[in-house]
C-alpha cells in the first residue's frame, strides 16, 4: 500500500493549485482524476482563453448559504496573488470587462502552468484513476481503494467539482461521499445558466433570437436579491446572456424577473417629449432607443401600431408602453439544465467546514475545496478564484500541521 502526506482527488483549478503548493511546501502529494484529460473546465473556459479571475473580486461577489465563509480564504489569497503567479511565469492577459482577465492566447497557459507548479512541487499525478471507497482509520488516516491499488493518506482533498457541464466529465462523487462521511448538503442546482419559458408564453418572442442589448435585470428575496447591469441575448426557447446567466444563480422556481429594457433612460418622458417635438411614427420613434425587431414586437405586443404618429399618441398610452419596457415582469418555467450551466450553486454544506482551512468539523483531516464547496462567485472569473484559494487555504492549513509554512 503506498502512503502519502496528502491525496487530492479532483484534478481542476482547484485540485491541481493545492496539490502544487503542498507539493513546493515539503509535503508528498498524489493528485488523482477520474477523467483521462487534464483540467478540461479550464480548457474551455471563456471562449477557449480562461477568465482565471476578476481584479474586483471580493465576498459581495459569491452565493452562499453563509455568505460570510468565502471571507478568510478570499482576504489571504487574493486575486493579486493568483495574477503574480500569472506574470511570474510570464503569460500575458488583458482585461475585457469589469475586472474580468483574459490569457491573451490560450486556457492552456493555465493549464500548464499548474502543471509546472506541480512538478516544481514533485506531485504524483494519476489519470484516470478511480477512487471506489474511502474510509476514515480513526487515527486521523483515510484509506482509499483506487483503480490503480489500496491507498493511505494523513489528508485527503476533495476537489471533485460540480454537476455542471456532464459531457467533460461532471461527477456527483464528492458530495455523495460528503454525505456518507456525515456531512450537509446544500441542495445543488445549475447556476450561471440560460433560463427558458413555455412554448406559448415565448411565441411572441421566438422571432427575436440572436437579439442582444444591455438591461437592468433583477430577481430575489429582499434577503438574497440579484441586481445586474449585463447585456441580454433572446434565443428560441428563452434568455441568455451575461445578464441571466447571472441573475439565474440568484432565481427560483416559481420567481418572476424584472427586465428594464432601456436602463439609464426615463423612458416615460423621452417619449412625451418626443411626441411634442417630433414628426416620426410611434415605430420609428422607438426604435431610436431600443433595437428595431424589439420595438416593434413590442408594439405588436400590446396592440399599438408602429405607423402611428407619435404626435398622435395619447399620453398614457406612451406612459403604459414605457412602463411595459421599464418593468418587464416575466416567469421562467426552467433553465437549460447541467448541459449549459457554467458551475453548480449548493454542495458541501460550509456549516460543517472551517473556514480558515476549508477542513471537514466532522473527520479532521478530510478538506473540500473549489465547486463542491457551496460557494458560488458571479460570472467573471470569480470562481476561478474562489478555487485559487480555497485551495491555498487548505494546502496553507496542511504545511502548517507539518511545519511547512
């Protein structure tokens, strides 16, 4: 049976960071995957050159059940930290929007510098491999059965991942292992995903797909409310864009969103003032403000002709379209599912972790970290992070138990 100081099982963003920096801190590290590809989330993360974090990042920017956790690891391991990594190894990246950073070439810089991180630290690395049972000795040693033999550890890692994205190899092994070793589970559900309606209630707004413009799009409980300024984008069966895909970690079954169609513009009084100076029809008039289709949809919608001249319109009916467009209220009946979601919402429940060192309160010695944990960052680059350092503050708490650090 082969011994090491610490297995990490879940060889993503977070696994292979950990593994690297326990490794370059003395300690005897395996990294085991289930999957034959190294790092494919990161692969095809942001168009193919990973948004690996956000310069803004800060705990306003996670979900949680306990929005506070995120806290202790996020203040040690900043985004700073993780972009000095970036320029010590010398890969370029740009910023696109609103903190959001970019490798200028490839999500395979990413990958292969925490590969190089993990050779620099002499990690073993195991692919595929794996792992059929684990089992707590009651020294504070686990014991693994894995597809390569029997397995012993002083620490072991999970960094398993989230539902999201099936196809590159999503696994539901980390939380069902959590809840048989006792733990809480935070009910998991796509997050950062396109959110769909009905047939019937969409028929009107099919022939709008591929239309994008930018929005104030809000949701939520006064406790747990989402508020963002994104650009939308219709599609066939519903919404997307960043402004949903944000807004739907916050959205729940049976929840309304309020869409503002033209922010930053009192819509009501541009249009009164348009019908006083102006001799274009009510279409044309609209149009001027928001994408043509869309205007006219509209229109069609609630029964105003776009030939109209605007001089001709009555005042509350201005006001009403306005206030339509202002306060779109509509219902989703679902979301395009684990096949679309960028990461899960819920996991690990963090009431039976610490947060200093992401370790299990219930079998010390056992860590979550990264997606499986129930911390959820925006759209941005902001899981990304929550990976970097989860995974510096379980591999900071591991050096420090052997006097690494």
């Amino acid at each position: 049976m082969q011994s090491f100081d610490l297995i990490v099982v879940g060889a993503g963003a977070a696994g292979l960071f950990c593994a690297g920096m326990a490794g370059q801190g003395g300690l005897r590290v395996l990294l085991l995957d289930h999957a034959e590809k190294i790092a494919e989330k990161i692969r095809i993360s942001g168009g193919g050159r990973c948004n690996f974090t956000n310069r803004e990042a800060s705990p306003a920017n996670f979900l949680s059940e306990n929005p506070h956790f995120c806290r202790s690891a996020l203040a040690r391991y900043s985004a700073q930290d993780f972009i000095g990594l970036v320029k010590r190894h010398g890969i370029g990246f740009h910023e696109k929007h609103k903190g959001q950073l970019f490798c200028d070439d490839s999500s395979e810089q990413i990958i292969q510098m925490l590969l190089r991180e993990c050779e620099a630290g002499g990690v073993q690395r195991w692919q595929p491999c794996t792992v059929a049972d684990v089992r707590p000795l009651g020294n504070g040693d686990f014991e693994l059965d894995s597809s390569a033999g029997p397995l012993r550890t002083r620490r072991l890692v999970i960094a398993t991942g989230g539902l999201s994205i099936p196809k590159i190899g999503a696994s539901d092994w980390g939380l069902r292992l959590a809840e048989r070793l006792g733990h809480r589970i935070v009910t998991p559900r796509p997050a950062l995903v396109p959110l769909t309606f009905s047939a019937e209630d969409w028929a009107p707004f099919v022939e709008l797909a591929g239309l994008s413009l930018p929005v104030y799009v809000s949701t939520g409980s006064s406790k747990q409310r989402g508020r963002f300024h994104e650009d939308l984008l219709f599609t066939h069966r519903g919404l997307s864009g960043p402004a949903i895909l944000q807004i739907s970690s916050y959205w729940q079954e049976g929840q309304a969103l309020s869409l503002d169609l033209a922010p930053d513009t009192d819509l009501g009084q541009a249009l009164l003032q348009a019908k006083s100076r102006s001799r274009k029809q009510l279409g044309n008039e609209l149009a001027d403000i928001l994408p043509n289709r869309l205007a006219q949809a509209w229109l069609s919608r609630l029964g105003l002709s776009p030939s109209k001249p605007i001089a001709e319109a009555k005042d509350k009916e201005l006001q009403e379209l306005a206030d339509k467009l202002q306060a779109w209220s509509l219902s989703p009946n679902g979301s395009e599912g684990w096949r679309k979601a960028e990461v899960m919402r819920g996991g690990v429940d963090t009431r039976d972790l610490s947060s200093q060192s992401l370790e299990s309160k219930k079998l010390p010695g056992l860590h979550f970290i990264g997606e499986v944990v129930d911390v959820t960052g925006w759209l941005g680059g902001y899981n990304f992070q929550w990976a970097w350092s989860s995974a510096a503050a379980c591999a900071t708490a591991a050096l420090a138990e052997r006097g690494g650090v």
